[in-house]
C-alpha cells in the first residue's frame, strides 16, 4: 500500500480542488510510474504554519515579510 505524505505552507490560498487534483495526480502517478493498484493508495495533504517551516535559517513567514 503507497503512502504519500504531500506537505504545503498554511496560508489559505489552496482549495478543495486543488487539493482533489494533487491527490488524484499522485495517485496517477504511482499507479503509471510504479504500477500500483490506486484502490490502495494514500495520499495525505498536511499544511503546515509557516511559522513552523524554516528555509535557510528562518522561518517563512520571516522570510515572506522580506519578500524572499
């Protein structure tokens, strides 16, 4: 049984659909590239604060609010 673990920044700008398509492509994927039955594969999405997420050193948020 895959699982895949997709992890994005939290900042309220990806919807319900874009979600469906990132779910349903990685589900596409493993069953084209790897030949995985897709009944059994898991895709979880976890959005993680961008406080929590650190780049370089710092935070995203910190490096958001320089505009890098």
């Amino acid at each position: 049984m895959p699982y895949v673990n997709i992890k994005i920044t939290r900042e309220g700008n990806v919807s319900p659909a874009q979600k469906a398509r990132l779910i349903q492509g990685a589900t596409e994927l493993l069953r084209d590239v790897l030949g995985k039955n897709p009944a059994t594969t898991v895709v979880v999405i976890d959005e993680v604060d961008t406080d929590n997420w650190g780049i370089g050193g710092e935070s995203v948020t910190s490096r958001r609010k320089k505009g890098i």
